[in-house]
C-alpha cells in the first residue's frame, strides 16, 4: 500500500471513530457515512472512498474498535457481502 493510501485509510479509521463518538453508542453509520465525511469535494468522488473505507472498518473490526453487522447482527467481514453498517464493538457477557 502507498503512503499516501495509507495515509487516507488511517483518516478514514479516524473519521470512523469520530461519526461512531458523535452518535448514541447503539447507533451505526454506513460506511458511505465516513467516505462522504472524508472526502474534501463536493461531487460524488467520495464513491471512490468506499473500498479504501470497507478496509478501514475491517481493520478497525481486527482491533476490536467496531463490529461490522448485516440485519443487525455481527457478521464476519471477510465473507460480508452486500450492504453493511458498522457499530462500536459490544462487550461480549
């Protein structure tokens, strides 16, 4: 990965985080949220952002910072497919 896209995945992990801080901690954002968020246009290049953001969420996942969920549930994201939501990580009782 470059610098520079590595550079943009990491603001996207904070940009994450940030959207996720600012609502109710039950609450979840789509990931078009934080591309949309990210993105400095005002045109529809966030689009380009959406890869680059699922990979955030899925690193964010792999430090148990958020759970990326389908129908409410936790789903494993390496086999998600289809639309996705991302939410803080619950604590597991």
């Amino acid at each position: 990965m470059a610098d520079s896209e590595a550079e943009t995945e990491r603001r996207l992990e904070r940009v994450i985080l940030a959207l996720l801080d600012s609502r109710d901690p039950s609450s979840s954002i789509c990931p078009s949220d934080a591309a949309r968020a990210a993105y400095e246009g005002d045109d529809d290049g966030w689009r380009a952002l959406m890869e680059p953001t699922r990979r955030a969420a899925r690193r964010l996942v792999a430090a148990h910072e958020v759970e990326i969920t389908q129908a409410g549930r936790p789903v494993d994201p390496a086999t998600a497919e289809g639309p996705i939501r991302i939410r803080r990580a619950r604590r597991r009782s």
